[in-house]
C-alpha cells in the first residue's frame, strides 16, 4: 500500500484541473526520475502544470525561461568578472578578490542542484535553444552534475529534482533528446473540458452564461485564417471583462455579438476578422 501511496503523489493542485492520463505521465516520470516533456499549442496549461506540481507536492519552483540565443553555462552558472573588475580597481568590497568563486552566481539548473530541498524544475519553451543546447542539457540533467571551469570544481545535485520541460512544436527536437525524456501531448481543452476549468476560475458563475461564453468562444476559435487562436487564459480574461460590465447581458452572446473581442485576439488582423464575422 505504501508503494501505491508514494507512486501516485501528483493528485492535482486547487486551480489546475488534471485528467487522469497526465497525472499518471507526471507520476511515472518522478517514479523513474526521467524529464517530463510537454508539448501542445501556447495556452494547453503546459507551464501551469509545473506549478501545480510544485503547489501539490510543496517543493520549490525553478523556472528556466529558454531565448535563442542562451547558451548552456548561462543555465549552470554565471562568472561575473564585471563585479570582480571594479572590485578590484576600487577596493570597497568585502569579497575576496582574490578568491574567484565569490564571483560565481547559480543559473537556474545550477540553483535546483544546489537547492538544500529536492525542487521543480520548469524548462520553459525548449524549442527556443538549439540543439546542441537541447542535447547538452540533458547529459547535464543525466549526470546531475556540472564543472565549473573557472575554479575547477564539480557541481552535483544534492536531490535530483523534477523535471517538467515544455514545447510549443514550433522547430523539431533532436531523437536523442526525445529518447531521453517521457513524452505528453496536452491537447487544447474540448468543451466539457473547459467547463471543469472555468467553474475553478468562477466557482459561483451562472451555468447559463458560462455555456454561453464556450459556444461563442469555440465558434470564434474556429473562425478560418485566424494566425493566433485565443486560449484558455484569454477565454478567463474575457468572462472577466464581461462580468465586470454592468450592462453584459447573456443574450448578446446568444444572438451573435460577443464584446470585447480585443481581449481574445491580439493581431490586428485576427481581431479585424472576429470583429466582421461577429458583426460588430
């Protein structure tokens, strides 16, 4: 019973609502000590789950935001010669100039090493780096250990934290990389989906209106040649900005005149299309 008990840690968080499929993914995943990667289309709730984790499991988040253009040390550590510079030159520091790992500050996987209790750690947006980034960070996240060149040392977990990492499938990843890692597609919300996720948000929302704003919402989604579909948290931000107008009424959305369709669209061209097929 034990086993079963510690297998099945992630049960969800308070405002993250699971299915059974990822929870049993994001179980396994801790159970064998494997990278999570999460792939689906931007507003999924990707980046959330890694919150939920941390929220559900009480550990400490990391998150790792990728660019194009980082390079791998930057995630591991940073020298900062800058500091050391103009400490020497003005000698009004109490740091050791001579000593150089004074100067050397945790990235964000080196601080989830060096953490003094096991963390969540979020790659965020993996598709960014390229993939020798991709590659190299993974034999770092396999050996759960790095060197720091400058003061020839080896840096190794103290606990090997959980790794959740996200795509948005916009560049291809390496197939060494994907072998390295479990694997979960978050399809966008269907309907009752959505639902589930919006009474979290809106616990005392009147059934009436919240099917109407899935109806007008889903129709919209499916509007044709719309680049930048509107997502989950957009769809929040709009029940938000109508139930913050005193004269919203339901029935404007049931005739086919949904309001505010800026905060659901973010391109002009997009919102120019929404605003013509909803007839404002």
């Amino acid at each position: 019973m034990k086993e079963k008990e510690s297998f099945y840690k992630f049960k969800g968080a308070s405002r993250y609502v699971l299915d059974a499929e990822l929870a049993k993914i994001v179980n396994v995943s801790m159970a064998l000590e494997m990278p999570l990667l999460l792939k689906g289309e931007p507003g999924t709730g990707k980046t959330m789950l890694a919150h939920a984790i941390a929220e559900n499991l009480g550990m400490p988040l990391i998150v790792l935001n990728v660019k194009s253009s980082m390079k791998l040390v930057e995630a591991l550590y940073q020298y900062d010669t800058l500091t050391r510079l103009n400490d020497s030159r003005f000698g009004d520091s109490n740091r050791d100039v001579s000593n150089i790992e004074e100067y050397i500050r945790m990235g964000k996987i080196g601080q989830a090493f060096t953490a003094e209790e096991r963390t969540v750690l979020l790659i965020d947006e993996i598709d960014k780096a390229d993939t020798d980034f991709q590659d190299d960070m993974l034999d770092i996240l396999d050996q759960m250990q790095f060197d720091i060149i400058e003061i020839d040392k080896t840096v190794s977990a103290r606990h090997r934290p959980v790794v959740i990492i996200t795509s948005n499938a916009k560049k291809d990843l390496s197939d060494p990389f994907l072998g390295r890692c479990n694997f979960h597609h978050i399809a966008f919300p269907d309907a009752e989906m959505m639902q589930r996720i919006l009474n979290v948000h809106f616990p005392r929302i009147e059934e009436d209106m919240v099917r109407a704003c899935i109806t007008a919402f889903y129709r919209l989604r499916q509007v044709q040649g719309i680049e930048k579909k509107p997502a989950t948290r957009e769809l929040i931000n709009w029940i938000r900005a109508l139930k913050a107008d005193p004269n919203f009424k339901v029935s404007t959305l049931k005739q086919g005149n949904p309001p505010y369709l800026g905060v659901l669209f973010k391109k002009t061209p997009d919102l120019a299309m929404a605003n013509r097929i909803a007839g404002n």
